[in-house]
C-alpha cells in the first residue's frame, strides 16, 4: 500500500470498522444475488423473498423491491452521490444522486455498502462504505475490499465476506451463454454481446473455490456455469412484462436523461 492509500486507510479506519458486524453473519446460508439484467422482466421478484438478496445500482427501481428480501446492497462506483457527475468525457448533473438517496432512505432495513468516495456526500444509519485502497484479492469489507471493478464482483466478494456458501445469481445476464446486453428498466428487450472480454473467467478464478455459484436462467438459456431455470426452481412459468409494469414512470423518465433508453 503507497503512502497515500496509508493516510487514507488510516483516516477511514473508524468509518470501515462499522462493517465488521457483518462478516461471517451469515454462515452456511444461500442468497441470491439479483442484478439489473434484463431477464427479470421474465420473472415474478415476488417468488424471490424465499431466500435472502444482495442487490445493487438500480434494482430498488422496481416496484416488487419491497416484496423481496434484500438485506445487503452495492453501489460501487464511485462518485454516484455527487452532485455532478462526469458521463461519456463530459459534466453532467447527477440525477441518480437524488434517486439513489430517496430508495435508500425508503429502505432502512437493507444494508447499502457505497463507494468510501461518497461519503461526503451522502451518510445516513444503513450506508456503509468500501474501498479498495489498490489491494488485491482482499475481501475485507471492513478494510480492503478489492472487489470495486464491478457491481456483481462486488456482491459475490460481499456475500463470501457475509458468510454465505451458496450464491444464485439472478438477472446477471452477462453470465447467460451467450451474454445478453439490456436492463429491466429499459424498453428494449436484451440482445446477445460480445464484448465483455474474461467476466465469466474472473468470476471462477476469483470466488470459485470459495463459494458456490449458480446461475438462474429461463426458456432455452443456459450458462457457462452451473445453472438452475426459473421454472424449475419455482415450479413456475415465466412471465413477459413491459419496463413500464415494473418501474413507476416518473423514474423511466428521469433514467431516460442519462442515457437509458427507458421511454
């Protein structure tokens, strides 16, 4: 560790040392772990309360986020509870600022782990921070969390820290053989990429042989990975909703002004 990240972890050591009541909570348990992909408009989130949830970014913008139970978020990138916000190399206003604060605050019984750079900007009783601090395959929320790079490698890492044993990976659809692009909040419906470069190879090295992980797919769809069907799973068909049955308006138009195509 350089001598800036020294000062830094130094100075953070009170704030980080909060998250240390939740390591290995949750020993021998199973979660899922729900992403924004754009298979949950295929799903009913209600049927999900059956085990406990990690989430993350933009999932409480659905309107059965309540239903479920969602006792831990992410929010890793940095910078998201600043006013002003850099997108595409220019300067924005941030409206996922006010957006993210009022679902966090509507939500006091889940755990929200944020980026530590936005603690100047946003600190309420169930907002905890991390940060990296340049490690490597650290996992200690409490100290250096390596796992900032994205949402799904940050709650895969939280869930190992949590104790859990086994992961179901929900709406992840980057892990679906072949990836599939999209969101649940978006209009269109997802389409198939190929340009997410070694995501399913990273995930294996780094938590394979500390957690199990499934993958929750539906219809024909299958993944790299061990994997479970919706159907199977609930004894349950899928259904088809549209963005606008499962997000309130108001929210598709504000996600619209940042470049999501929602309307």
């Amino acid at each position: 560790m350089n001598f800036v990240n020294s000062c830094l972890s130094h100075l953070s050591k009170k704030t980080l040392t909060r998250n240390s009541k939740f390591k290995h909570s949750e020993i021998n348990n199973k979660c899922f772990i729900i992403g924004n992909g754009d298979s949950l408009k295929y799903y009913n989130l209600k049927n999900f309360s059956v085990l406990p949830s990690i989430g993350c970014n933009s999932l409480f913008f659905h309107n059965h986020f309540k239903n479920i139970n969602c006792k831990y978020y992410f929010i890793p990138a940095p910078y998201m509870f600043y006013p002003l916000r850099k997108f595409y190399n220019k300067i924005y206003r941030n409206y996922f600022s006010k957006l993210y604060k009022d679902q966090i605050l509507k939500n006091p019984s889940t755990n929200f782990f944020i980026n530590l750079a936005d603690r100047p900007f946003f600190k309420y009783k169930n907002t905890y921070y991390c940060h990296h601090f340049q490690s490597r395959r650290s996992f200690d929320l409490d100290g250096s969390f390596s796992y900032l790079n994205s949402s799904l490698h940050s709650m895969i890492a939280g869930a190992i820290y949590f104790g859990f044993d086994e992961v179901i990976l929900v709406g992840c659809d980057y892990i679906f053989n072949p990836p599939s692009s999209g969101h649940f909040f978006e209009r269109a419906s997802g389409a198939p990429i190929s340009n997410i470069g070694n995501l399913l190879t990273s995930i294996q090295e780094e938590f394979g042989h500390k957690i199990n992980i499934k993958c929750m797919v539906h219809k024909d769809i299958k993944s790299k990975i061990d994997y479970v069907s919706y159907e199977s799973f609930f004894n349950e068909k899928i259904i088809d909703q549209k963005n606008s049955e499962i997000v309130n308006e108001d929210i598709l138009l504000k996600l619209n002004k940042m470049f999501y195509k929602t309307m």
